[in-house]
C-alpha cells in the first residue's frame, strides 16, 4: 500500500484534471491500482492519498487480499481525519465481473463502524485505462470525460519545483532498493569497520560523510571494501543518528543516493539501516511512496529493526513529516558531541506537512 499527504488544492469539480493529478500526488503513475483521495469540502484539497494493487482471482473476480488491503488503507485514512473520499481505479483489463464486489467491497468498508477516528463517506468512484492524455475516464453513475495531460498538472509542476520526481511505475520506484550485487551482511560489515577505524563512531562518521560528499564525482559504485566499512558505520547507532541529519542538508539527494546503492548491496541490519536512513530522507520531503516502500526494505531485512519500526508506526499514523526534523536536529548534536562538522543545513529545503 502506498500513501502520500498533499497541500496543493485541486478543483474537484473538474474530473479529468483531479485524475491527471494523481501520478504526482502518488510519486509514480499507478497501474491495475485502486486509488483513494481524500477531499475536504471547506479548503478544497486533496488532503492524503492511499494506493493498493487491484487484485483479481483468474476468473476476474476481486481477490481477498485485496478487499483486506482497501480495508486497511481506508482504515489509515480514517485515522488521519478522512470524512469524504473518492476513489479511482486505474485499470486495463475487463472489470465486468469485478466491479460489483469492489463497488462493494468500498461501500462497506467505509461504511464499517470505525474503532478510531471519523466516519467516511464514498463520495464518487472514476474508473480509467490509464492516467495519460486524452484517456477517458467514466464515474459509477454514467458520467464521462477525458483526463487532461498529467505532465502539464499544477500539481506536477510543484512536485518538480520541490525537486519530487515522478516515477514512471511503481516498478520503478521499488528498484531503487532492490536487494542487487553478491550481498553483503552483518559480520563482513563489523569486520571491516573494525579494520579500518576499530569501530571509532567518530571515523566511521566521518567515513559515511566523505562518501557522500563523494558522490557526484565518483564515476563508478563504490567497492565492496567501501560498502562493508558504510555498512559497519551504520551498525554504530551514533553513526546512524548522526547521518540523519544529512536528510535535511544541502547534500541531501546525494545521501539519499548513496544510503539507497547501500541498501541495494547490504544484507540484514546494515541493509535496514541504510533502508531506514531512505525513508526518513524521503519522509522529510513529503515522498510518501519512497517512504513507505523504504520502510518495508528495512523491516524485510531485520524485522526487528526497532528504528524502522518506530518510523513505520509514525508514518502510519500520520504523524507530520516535520517530526523528522527534530530527529536530524538531534542528529546534528550527536555529530557535534563526536567533534565531526556535517554540511550545512539547506534553508530552502522544502520540508514537507
């Protein structure tokens, strides 16, 4: 499931463009998807956004786990303070035998009589191929029209101005952090740390911020010795607090880049770690795809990862992307204690919630 909070306001009222919009309220543009947006009456905007895959059995209809993921995602926006939404399916297959149980499926899960937080009313369902120029989209009760081009949205244009990409697939976006390379875990990353520096947090520190001041100008991937070391520094809980930090920094797209090519490389609690530091980057910014695929990364590499966990919980529940600051700020004191200087905070970073 994949969500995502926005502050741009949307006319509801024109179909077409509000479904034009979704790809980047999401971050990606969304496939064989039920999508779900959250719209207040008084401010006009599209408030939070929740994604699930559409899952249908060989025979077209709706699968189980996908009426139980509809249920947790409208469960998450309940939670948030969602009272009225709408929800898009993006689909290209035949939907007749799975259109009555998800209309279904819908009504009665956001008609269940919440445990926490507001009532929610289904205040329209679009159906649409594709979110692309020109496509048709169609509403329950009969109405149609065509979707305006997604790369011209007002809200596309501020997620390139914020420096948010959309991703062409959620494909795409998962591939950033997909397990790549031999694999490198726990024991060779305590080894080499310990081998270059005796596990020093202020070394290890010091390492992590040189490769990513590195990063623009190195030509190649870093070398398996590089990893193991990175890795190790992530290990030292210090290290890890400190490069938080680097989330809200002028060189924060290079950490992001670099903690993602460790993720893809390490294995166990280093890949967490570095999994972890992702989603809390892109948790500062408001990249709530990123985040939340990040997370699952970091859980499916040490479920036990208490960090990661505590993270998880926070993004569920919503809480506001500006708690993340105050955890860099903290990260700032901890380098400041190990006498190493971190880049400077970037005062135009476009912070999100």
């Amino acid at each position: 499931m994949t969500t995502q909070r926005s502050t741009h306001a949307l006319p509801i009222d024109d179909v077409g463009e509000l479904i034009a919009a979704v790809p980047a309220l999401l971050g990606f543009v969304p496939e064989r998807s039920v999508v779900l947006l959250v719209h207040d009456d008084v401010t006009g905007r599209i408030g939070a956004t929740a994604r699930t895959d559409l899952g249908l059995t060989r025979a077209g209809t709706l699968r189980v786990d996908c009426r139980r993921h509809l249920g947790q995602a409208v469960g998450l926006l309940r939670r948030q303070g969602a009272d009225r939404l709408y929800a898009l399916v993006v689909d290209d297959r035949r939907l007749t035998k799975a259109v009555p149980a998800l209309v279904d499926c819908l009504e009665t899960v956001v008609s269940a009589e919440p445990t926490l937080g507001a009532e929610v009313v289904l205040a329209d369902l679009f159906f649409v191929s594709a979110i692309a120029d020109g496509a048709r989209w169609l509403c329950r009760h009969g109405e149609s029209g065509a979707v305006t081009d997604p790369a011209t949205s007002p809200v596309a244009l501020a997620a390139a101005l914020e420096g948010r990409p959309v991703r062409a697939s959620r494909t795409e976006l998962v591939a950033l952090l997909a397990a790549a390379g031999r694999g490198i875990g726990r024991a060779d990353c305590l080894a080499a740390a310990s081998n270059v520096s005796d596990r020093d947090p202020a070394e290890l520190l010091g390492a992590v911020v040189a490769a990513v001041l590195q990063v623009g100008s190195r030509p190649e991937p870093l070398g398996d010795a590089d990893v193991a070391v990175l890795g190790g520094a992530l290990l030292d809980v210090n290290v890890r607090d400190a490069a938080l930090s680097l989330s809200l920094s002028v060189v924060a797209d290079d950490a992001l880049e670099m903690f993602a090519e460790l993720a893809r490389r390490l294995r166990g609690t280093p890949r967490a770690a570095a999994a972890l530091l992702v989603a809390a980057s892109a948790y500062a910014r408001g990249d709530g795809p990123l985040t939340g695929i990040a997370l699952d990364a970091a859980l499916a590499a040490d479920p036990g990862y208490r960090a990661a966990r505590l993270l998880a919980a926070a993004f569920e529940n919503g809480i506001s992307p500006r708690a993340v600051s105050a955890a860099a700020e903290s990260g700032e004191r901890v380098a400041a204690r190990l006498g190493i200087t971190m880049p400077p905070r970037d005062t135009e970073f476009p912070l999100a919630g």
